[in-house]
C-alpha cells in the first residue's frame, strides 16, 4: 500500500526467541538495511524516512536455531503532497482580479492523480459546500489530501460573493383626468 508512516506493527517476541531480525529494502535502489533486536535490547525497528518503495521481511530466530520469516511487506513511503492552485471560476467586478462574483466556485490545479479536495473558508479548521455560503467576503481555500493521507492547504483567494440584485420597478406617469367635457 502507500503510506505517509513507514511504522509498522508487528506481533510480540515469543519468550523463545533470541533474535528478530528486519531487513528493508529499497526496492528501487536495493539498498538494504538490516536491524537486529534481541529480547530485553534496546534496539528497535527504525522505519525508512525517505519516500519510496520498500520492502520488509522480519525474521526471528528461537534459542532452539529455528527460522521463521514474515512474508514481506510492500509498501510505498509518500510522506508530500502537491500543494493546491486556485483561482476564481468567474471574475464579474470592475477588473478579472477584485474577486467580486455571483458564483462561490474555484478552479483547482496542481492536484496529485489520488488527491482528492474540499473548500473551505475558515483556514481548514470546517469544510463546506461553497453553495451554502450567504452573500459576503470570504477567503476561500482548498485542502488537498492524497491516497497517503498527506494534506496541503492552498494559499487563500478572496471573493466578494454577491448573488441578489434589486428588481427594478416600472410606473406609468400619473396624469390628470379632464373632467370638464362629461
């Protein structure tokens, strides 16, 4: 799978164990590296921090010389996503840049192929449906969030929403009626 944490959970050290060994390897590189624990040591499983693609095989090792291996483990290490372009969907105002609109929509590019996005107008703290917004200034963002999990939040755009307009009202001219010819 892909993952943003190369941690990994592995069952406990049976009482009987003398070692367990972890091998990973780069799959790309093939750089392999290899830990050693041994019950009651201090040394641990220390997982990859460069991305990439790897795989893990842990091998323990009974007081009695019996080997036993996990089948391996791949994983890919992705720990950044591409942080989010936005730009308004439609510009009415005096200028293309003074973010007065009648429609709350963004634009989104520079998205990773697995991100996904939400819209948000509070700095990530909620996320909503831009259509909800009422009528006012905003400063809208999108979070963008990977198949790994990793999030970025795109610099912000400000817009004035505006989607009401007076309805203009017509009246005849009120003229006088002569009377004087009945």
């Amino acid at each position: 799978g892909i993952s943003s944490d190369a941690s990994v959970t592995v069952s406990a050290m049976p009482s009987d164990i003398a070692t367990r060994v972890y091998t990973l390897t780069n799959t790309a590189t093939g750089a392999v590296t290899t830990t050693t624990v041994t019950p009651g040591g201090s040394t641990a499983y220390v997982p990859p921090t460069l991305e990439g693609s790897y795989t893990l095989v842990v091998t323990d090792t009974d007081t009695s010389n019996n080997v036993a291996s996990s089948a391996p483990l791949s994983f890919t290490l992705d720990k950044t996503v591409a942080k989010p372009v936005i730009s308004l969907l439609s510009d009415y105002g005096a200028s293309t840049t003074d973010g007065l609109t009648n429609s709350p929509y963004v634009l989104v590019s520079n998205l990773d192929s697995t991100s996904t996005w939400r819209y948000t107008v509070d700095g990530g703290k909620t996320y909503i449906d831009p259509y909800t917004l009422a009528d006012g200034s905003y400063a809208v963002q999108v979070q963008a969030t990977d198949v790994a999990g990793n999030q970025a939040l795109s610099t912000a755009v400000t817009l004035q929403l505006d989607r009401t307009i007076t309805t203009p009202v017509l009246n005849l001219p009120v003229t006088a009626v002569n009377t004087s010819n009945y």
